[in-house]
C-alpha cells in the first residue's frame, strides 16, 4: 500500500512548502485541502499531489477525510498535517480525530494556548498507539531541536537564550502577520531564575549578533510555545525567548503597537486584519531588498568537563517558509519510513533525536553551525 499524507491548509505558503519537501523526499501520496479549489502549484515533483476542497468548519467531512486514511496494516504509518493557522483560536477537533482513527499527526503550530490544548491529549495518543508531534516548523520547530542539540553539548545546562531574526515577510503569508499581532495582546509567563515570571510581549529590547548576513539585529519578548516546552523537556532554570525582524523599523513599528495600543484593540478581529494586511503590503516592497530569510542563535550556559561553558548553535536560510516546510516534511518522513516513533503528544524537542535531526537537515543542504566556549579560569 503507498503511505499517504494529508495537508491540511495545504493552500497557505507553509502547507505547500510542507507538500514540496514530501514530494521530494518521500514516495507517499499526498492530499492538501483548502476551503476553495483555487490552488497554487506545488513548486516540486517525484510525488503524486491531489487537491480537497475543505473547511475545517465541517467536522463530518474533516472526520471523514481522516477516517480514510485509516488501515488494518499496522506497518502502514499514514500521517495528517495541521497546516492550518492562526492556531490562537483552533480547539482540539484535528488532534481528537487521528487519535479516535489510529492515524499519526503533525502540526506548524506556534502559540502556546493550542499546543497546551493538544498536549492534554497525551494520554488518548498514547493509549491508541499513535505519534503525535506539535511545533515543527521553524520556529518553534527546528529552533526548538537546536536546543536540544545545544543542551546535549554540555554536562549541565541552567540557561537558554533562543533568538530570532526574520527578513521582511519571510516568504510567508498574512497568516504570519496575524500570528505576529495576536501574540501582542497580552502578558506572557516566562521560566526565569527557576519560576514563572510575567512579562510584556516586544518588550526588553536586546541586540544580538546573528550570523551573516543580518549582523546585529534588535530582538523582543515574544509568546512562543518554547516557553514552556523547552523547560518542561530539560531542566534548565531560565528560558529566554526573543524575536526581531529586518528592516529594523519595521520591530519599532510593532514595539509601539505592543507599547502603546490600547489591549481591546488587540484583540478586535478587525484591527488585526488592518495590521497585518497593511504589514503583508509593506513587506511585499521591502522583500526586494531585505530577502525573506531566516536566523536562528541559540546560546546555551551551563557546564562541561567541571568547567562553565557556552554551547552555541547557529542556522541561516535564505527562504523562511521553505526552512519550515524541511522543518516539517523531515518530521513527517521519519514517521512515514518509522525511525520516529513515539506515541503520545510531544513538543518538537521531546520526540525527535539530534541524530536524526542532524542527518535530516544534512539531507536538504541545511547548515547548521556548532561551538562550545569554556572559561579558562
């Protein structure tokens, strides 16, 4: 029988990066949805790629799309793919329909309220057999497995600061920017110092040193899932997770949205649209010249050989959205070939080796750089 593997929100740029990368590197069949029949081409061959029209609104036929994906043979490791977003409002319904169909699942998802939703299935998955991994883009996603590559570097580890830089629209939709606006409306918890402490989102601007080509880049609180899987996952005392983009105006731009826009507008469905519309339209001018890359700096404090120490690791892509569909798609082909294997409901970072993340990466040209810096002393 051919592996199959259905996308949903297959439509949006991530999903269709998600398909191209399965449809390079793997033989499965794969089905994308989207609420209309209106479908850009998927920019890959080497795979068989079919289109279904539907809206995650009609359970009965979402229920059933899943349900067709089922089978008797227990080596047959089909896998649905939650490509959908914002995720900030979407409920379990996915998640509880592979589980109640034995059937793997995947998502992009990157706000902390869905990925605490589908973590409280973690029982049900496990009981039915399947593997369920959420937060596999890029960020959260690769970021969160350079982490644990990160940690494992080192003896101990009590620090990890995780930064970000994206260029203009990062090649994403304006589901991206609308991510980028709900995450500002309103205080988040963050691990520090071995406790919960709240803090403001874009606030606590801190300039880092990003590999070339983005050099020195302001970065900002922002409300990841990181937060808190990474220190549920490892036990660290402090978890510091920042974002920036460039052209640098544009973060002083949504600084001042975060400063000094009053909370109720943030959470009006109309303003959001506004700004993240207006913001699409900007960054489609400004793509020209920024590129629509991606960073990732990961700086790990603790100790090695008895010594303090600094694990660091560090990627650039060219292309935002493609680096989330190798993000994924690499996910996805470990449990379509089973060398990932875990039932239950589990963060990124949680589920999947650095072995096979490192040999994954390799495969698609990713580089990603290593060192470890002990004090002398």
């Amino acid at each position: 029988m051919t592996q199959r593997v259905l996308i949903l929100g297959g439509k949006g740029r991530i999903g269709r990066q998600v398909a191209a990368d399965l449809a390079t590197h793997t033989n499965a069949e794969i089905t994308i949805t989207g609420r209309s029949q209106q479908v850009k081409q998927i920019p890959a061959s080497g795979s068989h790629v079919q289109f279904l029209e539907l809206d995650l609104d009609d359970r009965d036929k979402l229920t059933a799309a899943i349900h067709a994906l089922q089978t008797d043979d227990r080596q047959q490791r089909h896998v649905v793919v939650h490509c959908a977003g914002p995720f900030h409002h979407r409920d379990g319904r996915v998640l509880e329909a592979c589980i109640a169909a034995g059937v793997n699942y995947v998502d992009v998802s990157d706000h902390p309220s869905y990925t605490r939703t589908a973590i409280a299935y973690r029982a049900a998955a496990e009981a039915t057999g399947i593997t369920a991994i959420v937060n596999t883009g890029i960020f959260p996603g690769i970021s969160n497995s350079m982490v644990r590559q990160s940690i494992e570097q080192l003896d101990s580890a009590d620090t990890v600061h995780l930064s970000y830089v994206v260029a203009g629209s990062g090649g994403a939709g304006v589901t991206v920017m609308r991510t980028t606006f709900l995450g500002l409306q309103r205080p988040f918890q963050a691990w520090l110092k071995g406790q919960w402490q709240m803090v403001k989102p874009y606030s606590d601007r801190e300039v880092i040193e990003f590999p070339n080509p983005y050099g020195r880049v302001g970065v900002y609180w922002f409300d990841v899932p990181e937060a808190f899987t990474i220190p549920s996952a490892f036990p660290v005392k402090t978890v510091i997770t920042k974002f920036g983009t460039v052209p640098d105006f544009y973060n002083f731009l949504t600084w001042s949205v975060a400063r000094w826009w009053h909370p109720r507008l943030l959470r009006t469905r109309a303003v959001i649209e506004f700004l993240s519309y207006v913001s699409h339209f900007m960054t489609d001018v400004t793509d020209r010249f920024s590129g629509i890359g991606v960073a990732i700096r990961v700086e790990v404090t603790g100790q090695k050989d008895g010594k303090p120490a600094k694990s660091y690791v560090t990627l650039v892509h060219e292309n935002t959205a493609i680096a989330a569909g190798y993000g994924t798609g690499s996910v996805v082909q470990l449990l379509l070939s089973g060398e990932l294997n875990k039932p239950g409901v589990w963060a990124i970072e949680e589920a999947l080796p650095t072995t096979l993340f490192e040999q994954t990466m390799q495969s698609r040209g990713v580089k990603i750089e290593q060192c470890i810096r002990q004090d002398s002393h």
